[in-house]
C-alpha cells in the first residue's frame, strides 16, 4: 500500500508540466511589453537631450547678455518657460552648463581640427584652407556660444579648467604645425608659425563679434575670403605646386573675387 501511495500517475506529470508552459507562453508574451518600455527609454532620452540643448542655447544667451556671474538657475528656468524646481530634472547648477559648452566649443573642435592636421591627401596649403574654414563656421555659427567659452575661463573649476587650456593649445598647435609643414616643405615663406598661427586664430575668432547671417554676409563667401587670406598671409611667391592644388588655389582666389565684385554691384529693383 504505501509503495502505490508513492507512484505517479501519467496525468498527475502533464498537469505538472502544464504551469511551466504557462510561464513560458507569459515569459514570450512579456517581449512586446519588453520593446515597449525600451521605446519609451528611448523616447524619454530624446525628449531630455532635447530639453538640455534648448537649456544651453537659452544659458549661453543670457550668460553673453547679463554676464555669467550676474546670470540665476532662476533667470534660466524663466527663460526657457520651467519651473525652478523643473530645471533640476536637467542641470542642478549653472555650472553645469557651462561644463556642457566648454566641452561643445573646445574639446570637441581640437580633436576636429587635429584630425584635418594628419591628412595625407592635403597640402600645408590645403589644410590652412580646411582649418580656418572650420573655425571661421563654428565661430559664425555659434557666437553666443564662442563668446561666453571665451570669457569665462577664470571661472572653471578643475579639471575642466584643466582641459579646457589644453584644447585651446591643441587649436593653437593644429594651426602652427600645418604653416611650420609648409615653411619646411616651401609652400610657405620663412616665418615663425607660432606668430602666424596667432595672426589666423585672431582673425577667425573676431568672426564671433561682426558676423551677422544675411544678404552681405553669406558665410560660405567669408569663409572663402577668410581662408584666402590666411593663405595670402604665409604663402611663398614662387610656392613649388602639384597641378591639381594650384587649380584649386587660383579657383578659391577666383570666386573669393566674384563674392567681393558681387557686393559692389547695385541691387535689383
């Protein structure tokens, strides 16, 4: 009797087995579930870098009007349309903020423009044109933005600070070291590229203060004139060239040309 009280009978296992396909079928019908919490993630994030970039043009405004040190988390919140309160979910300081531009405007540019530096497919000529042209856009198309990563060093704290002087040397360094490449290789006259490459930055940082998109100012025109003349401000007179970069100096020349005899023409009626 007790040996039949312990056997098993066959249904007695399906019944078992049955919960366990149960939760399989739960498990596999939990994916949707699964993808839709990963989609809304994803949406969440989207919507928060959206908020934060809207958080730091709406900053750097007011840090270039005001001041930085004259500017509040509460002047920002007002001016974005939040909530004090609200803008903790983004940024807990206005530091914070400006961390997020220094790593925009700085970092982020002199790892651009060393990586112009080590192309093999240019000449010294054609990496001072590359170079410029991109700091002559990025000045131009963030002003606010370059002005205040401009003014506010002394208030950085470490390492940011740190890290940021290292960028802005690096910059220095990427301009210095194509115009000292093409004082070597006779593209450029006889000079002292440091001096040079400081005559260049500055050109191209004032862009931050006069530029002002419209009609006289189309910016492909001045990025063309403004690397034109940092060519024109190292070139050597009887530079050796290879065919196809003498063909593209005398084309950048020419229309940098058409773009000024364009601005004196009269305007349609």
């Amino acid at each position: 009797m007790a040996g039949t009280s312990r056997r098993r009978s066959p249904d007695a296992t399906v019944n078992e087995a049955a919960p366990k396909a149960s939760e399989s079928g739960s498990e596999s019908r939990s994916e949707p579930g699964s993808r839709s919490g990963s989609d809304t993630a994803r949406r969440s994030t989207a919507r928060r870098d959206l908020v934060t970039r809207d958080l730091l043009e709406k900053a750097t405004r007011l840090f270039a009007e005001k001041g930085y040190e004259n500017t509040t988390l509460q002047d920002i919140a007002a001016a974005v349309g939040v909530s004090r309160t609200a803008l903790y979910h983004y940024v807990t300081s206005k530091e914070e903020l400006l961390a997020m531009l220094v790593e925009q405007m700085s970092l982020g540019l002199a790892d651009t423009l060393a990586a112009l530096r080590e192309r093999t497919d240019l000449t010294a000529e054609g990496k001072l044109r590359a170079l410029t042209d991109t700091l002559v856009r990025q000045r131009a198309r963030s002003p606010h933005q370059f002005r205040v990563h401009d003014q506010t060093e002394s208030v950085l704290s470490e390492p940011l600070r740190s890290r940021h002087r290292q960028a802005r040397r690096d910059v220095l360094a990427a301009l210095a070291g194509v115009i000292e490449e093409g004082v070597d290789k006779g593209e450029f006259k006889p000079l002292d590229p440091g001096i040079a490459a400081f005559g260049v930055l500055g050109m191209c940082n004032w862009v931050a203060w006069w530029y002002h998109p419209g009609p006289d100012h189309d910016i492909d025109a001045v990025a063309r004139q403004l690397s034109q003349s940092a060519v024109d401000m190292v070139a050597a007179v009887d530079a050796p060239r290879g065919r196809a970069d003498s063909a593209k100096s005398a084309l950048a020349a020419a229309r940098s040309g058409l773009d000024a005899l364009e601005r004196l023409l009269p305007g349609e009626s």
